[in-house]
C-alpha cells in the first residue's frame, strides 16, 4: 500500500481520519449529556456502567482485531467497525432504560474497539516509518477535536433538542466514512490461511476484563482488600498464567510473546502506560479543581479546559512533522514528557486562591507535552518490529496506554479521597467546640453533613440556594464548612497532581534508555528490525 499514489493515499487517509472522528466524538459527546438522559431513562446507580461497559469491549477488541487485521488485512475491519459502531449509535438513541443503553454503549465499544485499532495501523501500511509521523500527530489531533467539540455539542443538544439525537447528530459522518474506505481503501490478497487462536484470545480478555474491572470499583464500589476486589485480581493472575502457557505453544499466537523480548517494544509499552496514568489523571480531575476549588460553573469549566485540549492538537501536529522531516524521535519524546512532567508540577502548587488565568496557563503546559510524547510511542513500536506484525503491535500500544489510564486514575482516585477525608477530619475537629455547631438542630445539622463531600462545591447556584435557606445563625457556620471542604479538596487535588507528575518523571527517565534506531524509509523489513526470538535486542543498534 505504501506504493500508491500520494493523492489516493491522502483521500485513504482523509477516510481513515474522518472514520477516527467520528468514534471519537460518539465517545466525548455523551460526558455532558448523560446526566439529562439518565434524569429520564432512570437507573442513576448503573450510572458507570454506560463508561465501564465502552471501555472493556473497545479495549479487548483492540488487541484480537489487531492480530486479525495482520491475517486478513484492515479493510473487512474498519469497515466492520464502522458498521457496529454506527448500529451501536442508533440503536442507543433508541433506548428506553439504562439496561438497553448500556447494553447498546457496549456494541458501541465492539465498533470503537475495530475502528482504533485498525486506522492507526493502516497509516503503517500506506506510509513507512519516516512518514508516519506527520500522519500520526494528525491523528493524536483527532482526539484532541473531539474532546473539545464533543462535550460542547452534547451539552447543546440536551438543552435544545432531543437527547436522542446526542447519538444520531454524527450518523451521517459514519455512513461517508464507510462509502470512502468502500471505494479507496485497497484489500489484501490472504497469500496462508493461518488458524485463529481462540483459546488464547479467551484468556487475554479474561486477562484484561477482571484486572479493567478491579481498578474501576476499587476503593469507588468496593474496598481494594474486599473479596471482589481480590477475586478479580486473583482471576486476571491465573488466566494471565494460562494465557503465557497457551501462547508459547501456539502456531499462531493472538500476542507473540517474543516482541516483548524487542527492547523497544517493551520500553515503548511501559512508558506508554506510564502516560496513559499521567494524560487521565490530569483530564479526570482538572474540573475538580476548576469547579470545586476556584468555584467555576460547569458550562465555564468547558472553557477553561479548551485550551489545553488545543495546545495538545497543536503540539502534536507540530511534533509529527519535526519527526518526519527530521527522522528523530527520542528527543521529541524526551521533551514531551518532561514538559508535561512540569505542568503536573505546576498544577500540584496551585491552592484556593488560584484563578483561571494561572490553570489554564498550567493546563497549557500539560497539553504541550502531552501533545508532543503521544504519538511517538506508537511510532517507535511499528518502526521496531516486522510489517507481518504491525496490526498486533499497535494494538498493544493501544492496549497498555488504555490500562495505565485505567490504573493511573484508580490510583488518584484513592489518593484524593484519602488525602480529602485525612484534612477534614484535622479541619472539622477543630469546630466540636464550636457554640453555634453544638446549637443547631438535628436537621439543620444533617444539612450541613451533606456539604462535606466534594460534590457539594460542584453546583454553585445549589451552594447558594442551601445558604439562602440557611438561618442567620447558621451563616458563619457553613461558610465555615465550605471553606474547609475547599481547602480540603485542593490539599488532595495538588497530591494528585504532584503523584501525576513523578508518574511522567519516571516515563522520562525510562526514555533515555530507550533506543533510537532509524526510522525506516520504506515497509520492507530489514535484518537489523526484524523479530527473532531471544536475539531481538541484541540486533538493534542505538
């Protein structure tokens, strides 16, 4: 494929992008909708469910559909994925109660899941590694778009039409998507029928599903030491055990274990990850700190993100084409991770008196390097292993970067409920002596309970609804209490931020043992990158 014409691939690659965006903004759009559609479907305590069920199915079909994609070629699975995740779609806009939307979000997450793994690597089979970057950093900007659009959008249409339309508004996109890869994306001549392996492919995603599971209920459903907890980390340990047995006795393993023995396979994975929990962690709880430190409404708090979102599109598109033209990729990665380690930092000494100005400044930071270090890893991973592998290896970047979002915000999720319940308890000891606290009556005290969670300071027109209600004797007293849950949640935030930061100091640190080999000017395999077992790392050159 890397042989066609430049302008075909560019209308393949406009294909290919438009397809990205469209999954994309079906992903991001929902965030701000949902609580309108839940108010009318019901079922607020499967709330998580419409997240939770999207990312288990996207994430393990990522990983099988790339090892398929290498037998059989990328065009019958874009296009499958295009065609699941459009009914996903429709059939959600369809739905009439939590069960049936949950139900259809994860036929949304089967689409999402062929359509992720296959446009990235179809960018390694239309340009070789010298080129990629360019069209991989254009990539990365497909995400930062929507993210910025999506939410937007939702919050529009929930407002102005029917929620329904939150999952039809983007059909359209689909359907243009599907007839452009239809006609232009070129199919692939099946030269050995290899057989599927489908025992494998059962025990990594019953390797994946309980160990995804386990870091999204713990400490938020269930406590980290509790039997469920521990059960499904004991289920992804034992099927992880069979999984290794299983796939080196394989003639076609769903995973090859020996690119693991590519020292640049592995590194790349590991640093991956490391930036997935870096990149989650600051998107997941930045509007915390923006909504219930600083005191923005919600709507504002979209703003505000937006430019972080942006300077990642930006960086990101600048850092492909330096890579490109420069054929370098290692500083690129260094000065991304760095940069964005600094603006973690920078967020960790932010307090209650920090404005708007100065976080987005902060968050500026934060997109840069996020902008500049994701696409590299995906890049030094197709360079490093040989074309037949190409769909499986993406899928693995694809797949840990997925994992250490889902470990990293698990992670900061317990840190910032302990660290939040740790300062409120010193905070509020201090009012038991307190003559106005010991004179309120048992409601208007149970009132005042309900603003000691975080949520309370997400809704600031409700704050100031509670407090209007409020006798004046009670005045001085929740003043008092917000001010100590404000204070509280920053304390907790800025040890998230600062745990995010050392998390990507460590990712810079493990790149400088990361090897820079040529990026290769054509797909055809070379001695020196090709696979072999046990001799991989010995024949890369740095």
């Amino acid at each position: 494929m890397e042989h066609l014409e430049p302008k075909k691939k560019i209308l393949i690659m406009l294909a290919i992008m438009s397809a990205m965006l469209f999954a994309a903004l079906n992903q991001t759009i929902v965030g701000t909708a949902l609580p309108t559609i839940i108010s009318e479907l019901g079922g607020i305590e499967y709330y998580s469910w419409v997240f939770t069920i999207f990312m288990l199915t996207s994430s393990v079909t990522a990983i099988l559909v790339g090892k398929l994609s290498d037998m059989y070629g990328r065009k019958p699975f874009i296009l499958i994925g295009i065609g699941v995740f459009t009914a996903g779609s429709f059939l959600n806009g369809l739905s009439t109660s939590i069960i049936e939307l949950i139900a259809f979000r994860g036929i949304q997450g089967l689409g999402a899941g062929m359509i992720m793994s296959t446009s990235f690597t179809a960018v390694g089979d239309l340009f070789a590694p010298r080129e990629r970057g360019r069209w991989q950093g254009l990539m990365g900007g497909i995400f930062g778009l929507a993210s910025v659009f999506g939410p937007t959008l939702g919050g529009w249409i929930v407002d102005n039409a029917e929620w329904h339309w939150v999952f039809w508004v983007f059909l359209p996109f689909g359907l243009v998507a599907f007839l452009m890869i239809w006609r232009l994306f070129p199919s692939q001549t099946i030269k050995e029928k290899k057989k599927v392996d489908y025992l494998g492919s059962i025990m990594l995603s019953l390797t994946i599903i309980p160990l995804l599971l386990a870091f999204t209920w713990g400490g938020n459903d269930f406590e980290w030491v509790s039997f469920q907890i521990i059960g499904l980390f004991s289920v992804t340990a034992a099927a992880l055990i069979l999984f290794i047995m299983i796939e080196k006795r394989a003639a076609n393993p769903v995973l090859p274990l020996h690119l693991f023995k590519n020292q640049i396979f592995t590194l790349s994975n590991a640093i991956g990850f490391i930036l997935g929990a870096g990149m989650f962690g600051a998107i997941m709880y930045m509007p915390f700190f923006i909504q219930g430190v600083i005191g923005t409404s919600a709507t504002k708090s979209g703003f505000v993100m937006m430019p972080m979102t942006l300077s990642m599109v930006f960086a990101s598109a600048i850092g492909g084409q330096i890579i490109t033209k420069t054929g370098k990729y290692k500083l690129i990665a260094l000065i991304g991770l760095f940069v964005m380690g600094s603006g973690l930092a920078s967020l960790s000494m932010m307090g209650t008196d920090t404005t708007n100005t100065t976080a987005v400044i902060n968050m500026i930071i934060v997109g840069l390097g996020l902008g500049l270090s994701f696409p590299v890893f995906t890049l030094t991973v197709q360079n490093a292993v040989q074309h037949q592998y190409l769909g499986v290896a993406t899928a693995a970047t694809q797949l840990f970067r997925q994992i250490g979002g889902t470990v990293g915000v698990a992670i900061m999720g317990t840190v910032m409920n302990n660290s939040m319940s740790t300062r409120m308890n010193q905070e509020l000891s201090k009012l038991k002596g307190n003559s106005d606290l010991e004179a309120l009556p048992p409601e208007a005290a149970a009132q005042l309970q309900t603003l000691q969670s975080p949520q309370s300071l997400m809704d600031g027109e409700k704050l100031q609804e509670i407090q209007a209600s409020l006798p004046n004797e009670m005045q001085a007293v929740f003043v008092k209490t917000i001010e100590i849950v404000r204070e509280s949640l920053s304390y907790s935030l800025t040890n998230v931020f600062l745990i995010g930061a050392f998390v990507l100091f460590s990712g810079f640190l493990l790149t400088f043992f990361l090897k820079e080999i040529p990026l290769r000017m054509t797909n055809k395999d070379e001695p020196e990158n090709e696979i072999q077992s046990g001799q991989e790392s010995q024949s890369v050159k740095a």
